[in-house]
C-alpha cells in the first residue's frame, strides 16, 4: 500500500467526523427549538419527600399544580 492510500483514507475519515459533528450541532439545535415554548416553571416548593406543588405559566396563564409520584392534579388557574 502506498501513501496516497493513507491519504485518501485519513482525508475520508476526518470528511465522515466532521460531518457527523455537523449533523450533531444541528440536531442539538433542532432539539431545543422544539422544547415547550409556552409552558414554563415558574416556581416549585416541595411539600415533602415525593410531593411538590409547581406555579406553572402557559401561555400567559398561570396554574398551581400538585404533583406526587402516583399523580398530578390541577390545585388552582390563577
């Protein structure tokens, strides 16, 4: 095997890397731009070991919520 075989090779190798990289910034990207816009935690107080009660914001509307390991449940619309 010659040199312009490495060549080739090394040259491809980094062509794959560097597109992969590419494809994985981009997608990173795509991801959060994907994310719930509208819905955001404003606050969470945690009432105990696997309860807590979350102040959300939806679409300018806000909601009080409980949550526990076994359900969540609407407390208030503010």
């Amino acid at each position: 095997m010659d040199a312009s075989y490495y060549i080739k090779f090394i040259f491809s190798s980094l062509l794959v890397i560097g597109a992969l990289l590419v494809v994985l910034k981009y997608s990173k990207k795509l991801q959060k731009t994907h994310l719930a816009k509208d819905i955001k935690i404003v606050d969470r107080l945690a009432t105990g070991t696997q309860s807590n009660i979350f102040l959300i914001n939806v679409k300018g509307s806000e909601y009080l919520i409980g949550a526990t390991n076994q359900s969540i449940r609407l407390i208030d619309k503010l």
